[in-house]
C-alpha cells in the first residue's frame, strides 16, 4: 500500500500481526486442507485507509491513530456480524465443495494409477524382447571379432601363396624350346 497508512508486513489473525514467515502455515497446522489467506480487509479498516491514518486491530476493536490521540470503534459499530445459522451454512457449503473437489482428486488419482499400471505393464512387456536383443547383440559381436581374426590370417595365407606362385612361374628368356 501507498501514503502515510502504514500496514505491518504480513497477515492479520487472531488480534495480531504476523510475520511473513508466520503465515506460512506448515502441513501439520493445516492437515491436507488448502491454505486460505488470513488477512481480510474489513470495511472499518477500509475507512481508516481512505482517512489516511495508522490503525491497529487489538481485543476486538479498531484503534484509528490521529496526531491527536486515538479513537477507538468496536468491530460491531460498522461490520455486521454473521450469525451462527449462516456461518454453519457457510462452512457446510465450503465443506461440500471441498469433498467434490476431494473425489475430483480421488478419481483423477484413481486415472493415474491405472495409467500407471498400464505403463508398467508395457515396460515389463518390452523388457524380455529387449534383453534377448541385447544378448543376440553380444553374441553377434563375439561372432564378429572371431571373424574379423580369422578373416586377418586368411588374408595373410592368401599373400603369401600369391608370394610363393609367383617364385614358381620362373621364365628363362633366350633358351630355345623343344630341346632335346
């Protein structure tokens, strides 16, 4: 907020001001429940911030700080106060959101799973062709490398016969054929 009103960092609950840090509220404070803020802003309040006056919340009544002094006003002077009946109706309501929403959660929980399944099942299924794979490809390069050492001698027995053929096939040039 702007201008002289001043409003503490954080979040009003329960007659203070709470820090930054304590309005986070941890898992177990608030079970499995969403976090719902804990600052609302109350017509009385809105009055003093359009005055442009400090104010403080404290046991239930605004305190409008003036240069002067203070004036203090009651919560119920200004704020209509629900009663019970519609306050009960209200959280009934917000509970009957809250379990919908909750088996909206269970059933899209319930598709996950079932996904999950499903991808195990095709995981599981691909693993026994691909380790056969795997082993047919081990086999292969063992196979390979066996041949590739035999393909190397074969080579070499081949260069030396050639080798050897062609000390053989000797020609004598300027001896007549046909001797006898």
């Amino acid at each position: 907020m702007e201008g002289p009103h001043r409003r503490p960092p954080g979040r009003w609950r329960w007659g203070e001001w709470l820090t930054q840090e304590e309005t986070m509220l941890r898992p177990e404070e608030t079970g499995s429940m969403p976090l719902i803020p804990m600052w609302t802003e109350s017509a009385l309040e809105s009055e003093a911030l359009r005055a442009e006056e400090d104010y403080t919340l404290k046991g239930g009544q605004l305190k409008v700080k003036k240069e002067l002094g203070e004036r203090p006003f009651t919560l119920t002077d200004s704020t209509p106060v629900p009663d019970n009946n519609t306050l009960l109706s209200a959280i009934q309501a917000s509970r009957g959101a809250l379990e919908e929403r909750m088996g909206e959660v269970h059933s899209e929980v319930s598709l996950l799973r079932q996904d999950l399944r499903k991808v195990a099942e095709r995981v599981t299924s691909a693993e026994s062709p691909i380790s056969e794979m795997e082993d047919t490809v081990r086999d292969i390069r063992k196979a390979v490398s066996k041949t590739k050492v035999i393909n190397k001698d074969v080579m070499w027995r081949l260069e030396d016969a050639e080798n050897r053929a062609q000390r053989n096939n000797l020609r004598f040039v300027g001896f007549a054929e046909g001797l006898t």
